[in-house]
C-alpha cells in the first residue's frame, strides 16, 4: 500500500498550508482513532506532546478534535521532547502515541509523528493503512462513546525523573560547567532541570520559546550561540538539542563541534569494551562518514547501513537484535533507554565519559579522522522529480565512475522538504568539489 500524505519521519509541511492544515489534522486524527479503535471497545486512549511551535495549538485542537469523534480518550502532555512521547505511550499504557514537531525545521513548519503501544514509531504499513482511512469515510463514534481529552500536568515531569536514572549510579557532574542549547524548542524545561538536579552549573541556550523562534539561531542545527556561550563561560562541554530534543550535538571546551558520527563512535567503543554493545555493531544510515565505518572495523565492531531516516535505523536493530544505532545528525537511539532518539539521554552518556575519565570534552569527542564529506542541496517545486530526469541520471552515473575506488556517492530527495541532498565523500578534496558542483548543477537545471 503506497503512502502519498507520510514522509520518513510522519507528516511534515508549512503550517496552514496543505498539508498542516487543522482540517487535514482533524481527519488524521479521526482516521488513526478509528485504526486503533476497530474494535469497537471505548477504553483506547493516545497521548499528544508538542514542541514550541505556534501552530502546535491549532493542530493540537484538530487532531484533538478528530480522535474523540472516533472515540478515542485524549491525554495531553503539553511541550515535552519527542522520547517523552515515546516513554508515556508506553508506560501510560496508551495506544497511540502522537508528536506534534518539524524537528529541526523553521517555526513556520509543522509535523505529526505516531507511536504505536509500544513507544515505537509506526511502520510504513500502519501509517499507509491511517493515510488509506483518511481517503475514506471515517465511521464516527456514536454520541454516547464521543472521547474526552485531558491535560496531564506532569508529563514533564515524569519524563525527567526517568532520564535521570540512566546516568550511571555513584555519578554526578559535580563542577561540571555545561552549556545547554535548547533551540527554544520541547526540550527547554526539562533539559536544565535534569543536568541541574545532577549537580552540574548550567549555562542555558535557546529557552525562551515565543512560537516563532524554534530553530532561529539557536540548537543543533545553530550551534553558533553555544559554542559562543562555552567560549564566554569557560565551560566543560556545550550539548545542543533540536526543537524536538530528539537530537545531539556537542561541543567542547572550545566550542568545536562534535557530530552524530563522532557521538556514536565514542558510546559505541565504550559499550563495545564493557561488554555492552549487542553483536559488537552499530546501526547508522547511508550518510555517515566513512571515517566512521573504518574506525569502528579497526576496533572489531561492524556498521550496519540503512536508509536515510531515525526509523529505518530502529527497524534494523530491532530485526538484528542491536542496541545502538543513530544518524550524523545526532539521532542516538539506544534501546537500552528509549523507543527513538534521545538528545538528552546520549548527552547524559557522553558526560558520564567525561567524569569517569576526567578528560577533556575535545580529548573524548574527536574520535576518529573524518574523510573529507560535501553535502549540497538543490530545492524543488512540488510536482516535480528531477532525479528521474535523463540528463540527472546520466550525470549520476558519470560521478560514480568518476569515484569507483576513490570514495562514494549519496544522492537521494529528503524526506522531510522537498530537497535533493548531494553528498560525497572523497579523500581527494578537488575532485570531491568538481563531483557535487557539477551534480548540483545539472539538478538545478532541472529545477529551473
């Protein structure tokens, strides 16, 4: 069954623009209540968390309003990070969980994510069969089983008494100075609180959400204010979360950062050494570095590679049985803890490293020698599909002859914009240069 309305990660767009609209909302609200409530039984319950974003009271309302009709008993948690969301489906028992977030995106897109009972993403068959409903007639509830929605004050809170007791026992970041770069996102209360309530000097970043400020300049994919904030404070270590808290940067002493790639190496030495590492591999997407897959071989641990997407990665550990996994963009998954990706997990690993070996955050996050990687993208218009083109394809196919031998090529559309991402890697920098400018520009004519 094909899906048209879900990308990798859920249902993503501009807010108040097809398809983030409150009347799409409200029908995908109703068609996930009717696929979890075929039973006809009224006890079914799904819990909705939310970032920052403006829009995320409009959607909140309409999904809202679409799963009651159906029947289904609404449990909201307000702003909480995306592995909350994760965790309280789960031990609240629910049977759906939903994430209202564009992650990393602007404050002017929006997103919906889904959970399943077991706090794990949907698969792609679910999500066909709710987006299948949608194009349907939705059976609503009759009057006397219509839902009730609830607010649940302390979704925070539980989530924060939980991230604290997988920081390793006898631990504490006692005179640690830690900058912590929220991106006025979800994670902008809880992330404080939990390195605070551990004993550290926190310096915050980007927790001052006002709906349309997500992103700006702050988290992530801005590190520019944290590294400029560890800098200022002499801090220890900067960690520095998207809008959803679902992802980890970190910076050292410096403020130099230190990606998903560098993150996973060093946890994943570490368990490989203590035994804890499941079948000795890791589990990370196409995009990482090939530093990374030659690092990890030198120390007897296997990199197994999925498509681009947090998703696809769970999926392989949890047919292979493997208990880390994660993207360069800082997507640390340990199943070990969590359902999905947990920025504020991985950063309390990483600082468990820092106390127990009283290095330096650049001395532990430097871990291996990165091959030269160049990552461009060209935006298109909807309707269109440039890599389909001859001309692209033909160009394609030259830039891997062109480095058969001598590094490797990624180019795919993203599945959260409508972009296509260019990457290669190569050791020789000028021919990695002529191979993603002369992609880029074949794509962009076929873009014009």
């Amino acid at each position: 069954m094909n899906r048209t309305l879900f990308g990798t990660d859920g249902v993503r767009g501009q807010a108040n623009t097809y398809p983030m609209t409150a009347d799409l909302a409200l029908k995908l609200g109703a068609a996930a209540g009717r696929y979890f409530r075929r039973d006809g039984q009224n006890q079914h319950r799904v819990v909705i968390g939310k970032d920052t974003r403006l829009s995320g009271y409009m959607l909140e309302n309409a999904l809202t309003a679409g799963l009651t009709s159906t029947g289904m008993n609404v449990l909201l948690l307000g702003p909480v990070p995306t592995p909350a969301v994760g965790l309280l489906t789960h031990s609240m028992r629910a049977d759906l969980g939903i994430m209202i977030t564009a992650s990393h995106n602007p404050s002017t897109d929006n997103g919906i994510k889904f959970f399943g009972p077991d706090g794990f993403k949907l698969s792609d068959a679910a999500e066909a069969e709710i987006e299948a409903l949608i194009l349907g007639d939705i059976q609503p509830a009759q009057p006397q089983n219509i839902g009730r929605a609830k607010r649940i004050d302390d979704g925070r809170s539980r989530y924060v008494e939980y991230v604290k007791t997988t920081f390793p026992n006898g631990l504490r970041l006692n005179g640690l100075k830690i900058v912590v770069d929220c991106a006025n996102g979800a994670a902008y209360k809880a992330a404080p609180e939990v390195l605070w309530e551990l004993g550290a000097d926190v310096i915050p970043v980007g927790v001052s959400p006002d709906g349309t400020n997500i992103n700006k300049g702050v988290g992530s994919t801005a590190p520019g204010a944290a590294s400029a904030a560890v800098r200022e404070h002499g801090a220890d270590i900067g960690l520095c979360f998207d809008g959803d808290a679902d992802r980890l940067i970190v910076l050292d002493e410096n403020g130099v950062e230190a990606d998903g790639d560098q993150i996973m190496a060093l946890l994943a030495c570490r368990w490989a050494d203590e035994g804890r590492l499941n079948d000795r591999t890791l589990v990370t997407t196409v995009m990482s570095n090939l530093g990374l897959e030659q690092h990890l071989a030198a120390k007897d641990i296997r990199l197994e590679r999925t498509p681009v997407g947090d998703r696809y990665v769970v999926e392989a550990m949890r047919k292979g049985g493997f208990n880390m996994g994660g993207e360069q963009s800082g997507h640390i998954v340990m199943t070990d803890y969590g359902t999905t990706g947990d920025g504020l997990i991985a950063g309390l690993q990483v600082l468990a490293e820092l106390v127990r070996t009283s290095k330096k955050t650049s001395e532990l996050t430097q871990v291996f020698k990165p091959c030269p990687q160049l990552l461009k993208n060209v935006r298109f218009q909807l309707g269109q599909d440039p890599l389909e083109s001859q001309m692209v394809v033909a160009a394609i196919k030259n830039a891997e002859t062109r480095l058969d031998g001598q590094g490797r090529l990624l180019i795919r559309k993203s599945g959260t914009e409508p972009l296509i991402r260019v990457m290669a890697e190569a050791e020789d920098r000028a021919l990695l240069g002529e191979i993603v400018d002369g992609l880029v520009a074949v794509v962009e004519a076929e873009c014009a």
